[in-house]
C-alpha cells in the first residue's frame, strides 16, 4: 500500500468521515511529510484492520490517526495490535448521538493500550502531533514545527496589539 517514504498513515472508519479526516491530510501537505490516506473499519471489515496494523510498523509507518464516529472501536483495536503511536480523531458522525459516545469510545481505554486521543473532529491536531512525533527522529521538521508555533505567536501578539490600541 505505500512505499518506504511514507511515514503517516491515516485512516478512518467511513469515507463520510473524509470531511473532517481531510484536515489532518492538509497539514502533512503542509509540512511535506508523505502520507497514505484510506478506509479501514475494525466493524466492518475486522481482517482488512488487523492486516493493516499489523503491517504498519513493517511498511515503515512511524505514526497512525485513526478517526470514527459513533462507537469508535478503530483506533483502539488499532492500538492494540500496532506498537506505533495511534492518535485517535472522535467523529461526530451521522450515527453519533451527540459526539461524545465518539470520544467516549477512544478516549477511554484500558491500561495498556494507549491512544492520544483529540478533541472532538479534531483532525487538524492529530496531524500537528503527528507532525510532532515525526519531528523527534527529524530536526528540520522540528525547525519547521517552531516557525509553525512562531507564527500562532505572532498572530496572536498582532490581535493583542489590534485591541490594544
Ligand atoms: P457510515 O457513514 O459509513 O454509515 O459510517 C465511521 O467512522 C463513521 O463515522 C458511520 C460512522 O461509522 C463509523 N465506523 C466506526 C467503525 N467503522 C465505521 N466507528 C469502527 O470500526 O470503529
């Protein structure tokens, strides 16, 4: 499914997940990190999911976002079958209640078996820490990582000054 470059890899558990998904897509786009992108469900197809976790770390993926809504059970089962970082995006998804049975069912896992989970369509932070796991082993994304930082600086010292008069 992807070559030696590719160290991110980012799945969902529905293409009606893609909307929100698509944002951590973006911010590997913009910090030149390759990436795969695809549909994988541990409910609707249990042997697909176990494949691709237990390939990952072979395949040369460093880090996995695993996104679903409702009862979220991706990246969890995820979790527990890779040794690479799962960061779990809850979805407010056609079939949640009202998100939070999505975060619920990422965020509440038992010891042993962590996921980092974000907030709540959260996807744009899954790919920022993403971003942040890759930049341990790689210091000119780190430095890119800290101009990103920089410029949040920057703008928000710009709002102050705005209001400030
Ligand atoms: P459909 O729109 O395809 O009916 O999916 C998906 O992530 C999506 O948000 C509705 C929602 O079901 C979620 N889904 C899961 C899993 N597989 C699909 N939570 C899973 O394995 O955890």
């Amino acid at each position: 499914m992807s070559t030696e470059r590719v160290k991110a890899g980012i799945i969902m558990g529905s293409k009606s997940d893609l909307h929100i998904m698509q944002d951590a897509a973006d911010i590997f786009k913009e910090f030149g990190v390759e990436f795969e992108m695809t549909v994988v469900s541990a409910h609707r197809t249990p042997e697909r999911m176990f494949e691709y976790a237990k390939n990952a770390a072979s395949r040369g993926l460093k880090v996995i976002i695993a996104g679903a809504g409702g009862a979220a059970h991706l990246p969890g089962m995820v979790a527990s079958i890779t040794t690479l970082p799962v960061i779990g995006v809850p979805v407010k998804s056609s079939n949640s209640i009202d998100g939070w049975d999505s975060i619920l069912s990422i965020l509440q896992m038992p010891n042993g078996i962590p996921v980092a989970t974000v907030a709540l369509n959260a996807a744009k932070n899954a790919g920022l820490l993403a971003v942040q796991i890759l930049a341990t082993a790689d210091d000119s994304l780190g430095l890119k990582m800290q101009a990103y930082k920089d410029e949040l600086r920057k703008k928000v010292e710009e709002s102050a000054a705005e209001l400030e008069g």
